[in-house]
C-alpha cells in the first residue's frame, strides 16, 4: 500500500503557488484495509476517505469506463490491481496528471512538467471527450494561468461540441466551473477559449455582445463574482439576462444584481445631468436605502462595463441616506409622510450633488 500526492497539488507546488489542500492517491490497498486502518468512508460513487488525523482526502486508485451521457455516465473500477500511472491517465489535463512520492520523487507519465513550463493545456488521452465538463474546466484553467490550449485539445473539444456531447451539460456544473473561471486573474481567456471550441454560443443568449475588455478591466480591480457577471450581463436585454441566469443555474447574489444593472442603465447614463428628483427616483429603484452595499457594487458595475461617471450618484446617496425619516415620520401625518420624507432627500441631494 503507497500513498501519492497527486493533481492540483504537484502542479501548484510545481509553480511555487500556496498549497490549499492535498488529495492522495492510495495504491495497492482495499476499502477493508482503509477502514481496519483508521480512514473514514465519504465517497458515494468510488471509494474515498479522510485521514484519521489530518481530514484529508485519500482515494483509492481507480479507472473508469464510459457507460453512458454527461459526466456521471461512467463506471469506476477501484483495486488493488490498478496502477498509479493507470488513475493519472483517466484525468483531464497533463498538468494535472503528476504524482509525488513520500520520498518527493516526481512521477510524470504524461509529459505534464515540460507543459506546466511551457504553458500548454494538453489532454492526457482520448478519454478527455467522455467528459463535457473537462471543457469547461480547460477553459478555467486558460482563465487562472493565462496558458495557451493545445490545438489538439482544441479540436478534441471542437469535435465534443458538434457531436452533442455537450447538450448534456448539467447547469449546476457548468456554473461551478464558469463561476470560478469569471473569478480568475484571466477571466477574458476563458470566453476566448469557449468561443474557439464552440461552446460559448450555447451558453449564451449573444455572445457577441460579451465585452471582454470590461470584464478584463474588472479583474484587475479585484471586483466581486456578482459584480463580474453583472459586467458580463451589461449588454443583454432583461430577456436575455433572465435566460443566461436560468441556462447557468446563477444564484440570488449574482442574478439580482445583473437584473438591476440591467433595468437601471438608462437612469445611471442620465444621472450625470439628472434633476435631484430624478436621482432620488434611481435611489429608490435601485433598492439604495435598503441594500447599500449592493448598491456600490451597481455603481462599480456602471464604471466598469461602460465608464459612467458615478461620484454624482454616490454623494446623492450618500445626502439621502442621512436623511432620518424615523424622525420626519413623527412630524406627518398617513400618506403624506412619504412626500415629507421624499422632499427631505431631494433637498439634501440638491446641496450635495
């Protein structure tokens, strides 16, 4: 029984990156021997344990063989006859095919160091097309190291797309990897990368309307994944916005905001020249008074998918939120005390925007 570390780990050590965690690859050993050993069972469809000190993650080496569509259509044989060169070879990418030893030996069956240093994105075997999810992942990984994908890769994952294989996409999935592609330092390779294989017309409502230079610029502001997709978003009408959000299973945080980017852009092209009422108007659309937060991260979503002029804006809201309507409440009287309170703010943004 041999236990190697294997995939993310050796590749970001390889590239002097901080460990996050380990996962190991257990050779020569049963489940029985595992659990007589200490290791807690967690995996449902191969056998997977944690360790009984440091919680990591050890798996039985295994392979699998194509049975059916989408990534779950597979059958996993885990033995004690499977080799560590065996498990490397049914994973997506060469870089991610490397092992290391107890002793630190490197273990590299597949070429993935001279790839990691020459920053390819290379299939390990013809098995990568079993898989749809690997294209997605491929593009990921464009978005994180700003690597090239080999052109065979490439055709590999062109061929994936016309056959259909893609059609069986699971959404939860596909927001998985595309949430962390849109997070990376690159997210602009990654709709690069899906734009070249196919799959970025069946993802998306226009794809030609996708900016990618605003989205490049909202990387290096370090913005947030909703503020990420709202950018995206930008272009889109509600329609469109509504079916990417559905197409990507996209949660509350990121659909919320691309929908109220959307449905507030005119007001915020307008409210370099707006009245104080209008502005006031925009605040009470947009949710200012209640949602403050999200309302910054609506301006950031304006500069950086269009480069509106925001300061404006800001200070109206910034007048208005210090309006104490509890107070101006005490003073009216029913339905008149929203009109009290609504002048209130409209002075206040009149002398400070």
């Amino acid at each position: 029984m041999k236990a190697y570390v294997v995939g993310g780990a050796v590749r970001d050590e390889l590239l002097g990156l901080p460990l996050k965690d380990r996962d190991y690859v257990v050779v020569g050993a049963t489940p029985e021997e595992m659990l007589r050993q200490g290791y807690r069972p967690v995996g449902k469809d191969f056998p997977v344990f944690l360790h009984p000190v440091t919680q990591e993650e050890y798996a039985l080496a295994r392979t699998e063989r194509k049975s059916g569509r989408g990534y779950k259509g597979f059958t996993v044989h885990a033995a004690p006859d499977v080799t560590l060169e065996e498990d490397l070879r049914r994973r997506d990418l060469t870089i991610n095919a490397m092992a290391k030893a107890e002793d630190g030996g490197l273990i590299d069956p597949f070429g993935g160091k001279k790839d990691l240093d020459a920053g390819v994105l290379r299939h390990v075997s013809e098995a990568f097309a079993e898989d749809p999810v690997r294209i997605l992942r491929v593009a990921r990984f464009a978005a994180r190291f700003g690597f090239k994908v080999h052109e065979k890769t490439l055709q590999l994952m062109r061929d994936m797309v016309a056959s259909g294989e893609t059609d069986h996409l699971v959404a939860e999935r596909v927001w998985q990897e595309f949430s962390k592609g849109l997070a990376e330092k690159h997210p602009e390779r990654m709709f690069e990368v899906l734009k070249a294989c196919g799959l970025l017309e069946k993802l998306f409502p226009s794809p030609e309307k996708i900016n990618l230079k605003s989205l490049e610029e909202a990387a290096k502001s370090n913005a947030s994944l909703p503020v990420r997709f709202a950018v995206l978003a930008w272009p889109l009408k509600e329609a469109e916005v509504e079916a990417l959000c559905g197409r990507l299973r996209a949660p509350n945080e990121a659909r919320e905001l691309a929908l109220l980017a959307c449905r507030n852009q005119e007001r915020l092209r307008g409210a370099r020249n707006a009245s104080p009422a209008a502005l006031l108007a925009l605040l009470k659309a947009a949710d200012a008074f209640r949602r403050p937060e999200r309302f910054a991260e609506l301006l950031e979503v304006a500069r950086l998918a269009e480069g509106l002029e925001t300061q404006r804006v800001a200070r109206a809201q910034q007048a208005a939120s210090a309006i104490d309507a509890g107070a101006i409440a005490k003073t009216g009287r029913g339905s008149e005390i929203a009109a009290l309170i609504d002048e209130a703010r409209v002075k206040a943004i009149a002398q400070a925007a």
